[in-house]
C-alpha cells in the first residue's frame, strides 16, 4: 500500500529568518546587535573613564592627580626641619648610605614628608645597592619627573606640592616590573605601617 501525503499548511515566519511577526507591544529591532553592542562599548568606555588600567596595580592602589599644594618659601621653613627644607625645596641630597630608610623593609606606604602625599608601597621598594631608598614604581599621577638642566638625569618630584625626591633612572639592568630605579631620599618621604590609620 502507498501512503500519500497530506500537504499542511505553514505559516511563513516558522520557515523564515526574518523576525516574527511579534505583537506590536513587543519592540524587535532588526538587528538585537545594534543596540546591545553599543551599550556593551559604552559600558566597557565608562569603566575605563572611571577607573583606568588596572594592570599594574589594584582598585585600592589607585589613585587620581594630588589637589596642588601651594605655599611659599618662608611657609614651608615653618613647617620643615632646616634639613627638610635643604633637600626638599631646594634640591638636596643626603649624603650615600645615611638615609634612615635606606635599608628599611617594613610594609606600608611611604608619603611626602612635606606634605603628605601617598608616593610608594613598600613593595615596590627594592635594594639596589645605591646607598638610597629605591623604588621601582610610584602611585599612579603622585611623581612629577623633570630633565635636569644638563640632561644627564631625571628629577623626580611630589606631584602635590613639588618636593624634591630624588632622581630616576632607568635601563639599569634590575630585575623589576619596570626596569627603573626611584632614587629617592630618606628624608624626603615619611613611613606609614601598613596597619596604621588611613590619614596624611
């Protein structure tokens, strides 16, 4: 026996790629990725504006340009030692393998001894032999760096308030993330333990 059979009819959005004939409550763009890949791009975009990279350090390390600290010489004579104010304001340097933090490894923060301003984790400090506190990489925005007058080496500085830091030095062979040396003095930044209140 030979079965026939029946035809059946089909509506034409079952068999099609179009989109379905929705009711008209119901919005369906003809296309879903032009509205949610723009607002993934956007998303990813906001992200970036609000918290930048976060490849080298955590969301808790990160940190936006210091407000400016501006005061005048004679203030800052008030608030520094004559030591302070030699190095810090007027561009000294301690003298090799007398720093306080030279050969310091405790964990915490190390701020601006002028002003107060979070500069370095203690786990980017490194010994390099120097005879100064080294650093291989400071808070995200916290240093300025100036060429020397005679180009031979790179002024680092409190972004905050302009205190004189040290000098960087890069290319030197360390076996750190970043392969530069903070050469920095001791008098310069003020040790904070890790476990410390949060304050300047």
């Amino acid at each position: 026996m030979r079965w026939k059979l029946k035809s059946v009819p089909v509506l034409s959005h079952h068999l099609s790629l179009s989109r379905p004939n929705f009711p008209s409550k119901f919005i369906f763009p003809e296309n879903v990725y032009s509205i949610y890949i723009p607002l993934f791009m956007l998303f990813q975009w906001n992200w970036v504006l609000k918290f930048g990279d976060f490849t080298s350090l955590s969301i808790s390390e990160k940190m936006a340009a210091p407000t400016p600290i501006n005061k005048t010489e004679e203030e800052w004579k008030v608030i520094l030692s004559p030591e302070q104010f030699r190095i810090l304001r007027q561009k000294g340097t301690e003298l090799k393998g007398t720093g306080e933090y030279n050969k310091f490894y405790e964990e915490g923060d190390y701020k601006c001894a002028g002003c107060g301003t979070p500069l370095y984790k203690s786990s980017t400090k490194f010994d390099s032999g120097c005879g100064w506190p080294a650093f291989f990489e400071g808070f995200p925005g916290a240093i300025n760096r100036y060429p020397d007058p005679d180009g031979r080496r790179t002024e680092i500085t409190c972004a905050a308030c302009g205190g004189h830091l040290g000098h960087v030095f890069k290319g030197e062979g360390f076996k750190t993330p970043t392969d530069e040396r903070h050469c920095v003095n001791s008098i310069s930044v003020k040790f904070v333990p890790g476990n410390a209140p949060a304050s300047i």
